[in-house]
C-alpha cells in the first residue's frame, strides 16, 4: 500500500551498500541488481534511504538466486516503518519515564521536529516499544548480568485487579533489585492457576544460581499453599502493605464515614458553578455588543467570576481524590484541604473588607 507523505518534504539520501561484497560460497564479488527504497522520519530529518539489494553473478552459484541487503538499515530502522530508531527512542521514553500522553506526544513531534505521525500509529509503536522492554527485561543473559553481586533473591507475588469481574494480573516480582520478572493475567486466583507462577519463579532463581531467601505476598490460600509445596523451608511473610491496611480497618471504616459527612456538608457546588458561568457569559455578551453600556459592577465582578471557578474546581478535585493508605488516610487528607481553602476563602474575604495583608 502506497503511503502518502506530506508535500515540501526536503529529504536526504542515505545510499547504503553491503559490508561484503564478495560471495560466502564461490568467492566472486556481489553486484546490485536491485534498490530498495525507504523514506523515515528522524529526529535530524527525513531520511530516503536508498538499500543496494546484490546477489552473486555466477548463474551456477546457489546465490545468484538469493538477494542480499545491507545490514545497516537495521540499525536506522526496522522494516515497514516510517520513524528512525532515535524517534522510536524518543517515544518511548518521554511516554514510560515522563508520562507523556499520546497527543501531547504528538503535538510535540509536529511542532518541534515537523514529523506528522497519527495517534494509531504512535499508540502502535509504543506497544512494540513496550514488547522489546519486557523481553530485554527477560533476557537471561541481561539477567544473570544483574545479579552478578547478588547472593540471594526475595521474591514477592501479588494480584492487581482493575474491577470486579476483571482479570488479573499477577506480578512476579525480586524485592532486592526492584525488578519485575514477569506478569500474567489469569481469570481465577484458585491454586491450579498460581502454581505455574511460583514453578516459573523457582526456575528463574535455579537459572541465575541464586537461593530463594524469602516470599513475600498476602494471605491468599492459593500463595500461602503453593509457596510451601514449592519451597519448602523458606521464610513466607506477610505483605507489609496488606498486613498495615488489615490492621487500620476499623480506622480505615471511621475514615470513610468521615468523607461521606464532609461530601454531605459541601454541597451545591453545581449550582454555584452555573450561576458563575451564566454571568460571565452575559458579562462576555454584553462586553461583544454593548460595551459602553456595560454597568460598572458587572465589569469589575468578571475577574472574581474565574477565581470563584478556580475555589469550585479546586474543591471539587478534593472530594474526588480518594487515595492513600493507612498512613494517609483520604478523610484526614481530605479535611486539612478543605481547611486550607477555608482559610484562603477567610483571607479573601479580610481584604475585601479593608483587613491589613499583614494578617494574611
């Protein structure tokens, strides 16, 4: 399928040959007898790379049937693809290391390099970036690399469901070097679905010729089970995390009734914020229409319009936010901010009313 670029593009030829040119088999030297063209994007430009494609010129020769290409593309680009392999970096990083999201990715590489590529597409090149991560991630080698000073490994297994009814997925993961081993998402946590995961891990610690000193994970019977027919001996603790957030539920449970009390006594916010734009676009209509007319209250009230927006949205965004721990819990969280608009609202209100900013 023929792919439609866009027009003006200024593009440099890269004309690639063969590192050896003479034939593996017979000796004779190699000819083209063919070119290969590539078009890329790369974060210097765009690139026309041009692959001489040779083949042995003995007809007797088993290669004067086949057709040999330069080794080079592949290390400034993969086949089919229409990014440089520095692009492909370039994505990948800014998307798993600074959280980038898909369109922001994409406006940044049309404003800053001019290279028009689709949100599909990026999405697509961010899942084969995410792939080769998890297989360099896996690889024995890079593995056995990483725990070269490592006497042991402790190992910690546990379940991350989205929503009920959800699948899950259940990480293996190394606590001493803070590594994933690998992940797999199952439909049922019963002990015939976990064992696999735990034989899979004894055979990762048997190939780096680590000793397993320890388990880590929750209650569940399936781990408690599996881990002792499958490493008999070693130490099984309980989660921290899981055993803290078990032992605070009563806290926890007096945290939750305090967030509904605090929900139930803000109230009206809607009602607030759609007063606030009803007025601020009869200040806008009367501003485009009748400016000259436009009484002197409204005017000065517009500015305050969008500060009140900004007090709604901001505790809006304070009732919604339900995260954190038993260390943190979201009511004690949700309490002091909500103090701490109280008291910017109480300083708004001392200088309306002539109170000295020292106070504030």
């Amino acid at each position: 399928m023929a792919r439609r670029w866009p027009e003006g593009l200024v593009w440099t030829e890269v004309v690639l040959e063969v590192e050896n040119p003479w034939c593996d088999l017979c000796g004779r030297r190699m000819y083209a007898c063919d070119h290969r063209h590539h078009r890329i994007f790369t974060l210097g430009g765009p690139r026309h790379l041009i692959c001489k494609l040779v083949h042995c010129s003995a007809p007797v020769c088993p290669n004067h049937h086949r057709t040999f290409s330069p080794e080079r593309e592949r290390t400034l680009t993969m086949p089919r693809w229409v990014i440089g392999w520095d692009v492909f970096c370039w994505l990948g990083q800014r998307r798993f290391a600074r959280h980038w999201s898909v369109p922001q990715l994409r406006a940044e590489l049309l404003d800053r390099y001019g290279i028009p590529l689709s949100e599909d597409a990026i999405e697509d090149y961010l899942q084969r970036y995410q792939c080769m991560l998890a297989a360099r991630q896996q690889d024995p080698a890079q593995l056995k690399k990483e725990y070269q000073k490592t006497r042991h490994v402790m190992l910690l297994i546990d379940g991350l469901q989205p929503e009920k009814g959800h699948e899950t997925l259940y990480v293996v993961r190394e606590l001493g070097q803070q590594r994933v081993w690998f992940a797999q998402a199952l439909l049922s946590s019963a002990t015939d679905e976990i064992r696999p995961l735990i034989v899979q891990a004894r055979a990762w610690a048997k190939r780096l010729k680590r000793p397993v000193r320890l388990w880590m994970s929750d209650q569940q019977d399936a781990f408690v089970t599996t881990i002792a027919q499958e490493f008999p001996g070693k130490p099984h603790r309980y989660c921290g995390n899981h055993f803290l957030r078990d032992l605070a539920k009563p806290m926890l449970e007096w945290d939750s009734h305090a967030q509904v009390q605090m929900r139930r006594k803000i109230r009206g916010l809607r009602a607030i914020e759609r007063a606030v734009l009803g007025w601020r676009a009869a200040a806008r209509a009367a501003q485009d229409h009748e400016q000259e007319r436009l009484p002197a209250l409204l005017v000065s009230a517009t500015n305050g319009l969008e500060v009140v927006l900004d007090y709604c949205a901001a505790v809006r965004g304070i009732l919604n936010d339900s995260q954190g721990g038993p260390l943190r819990p979201p009511g004690v969280r949700m309490s002091q901010a909500l103090g701490e608009v109280e008291q910017s609202l109480q300083r708004n209100v001392r200088l309306k009313k002539g109170g000295t900013r020292n106070r504030c």
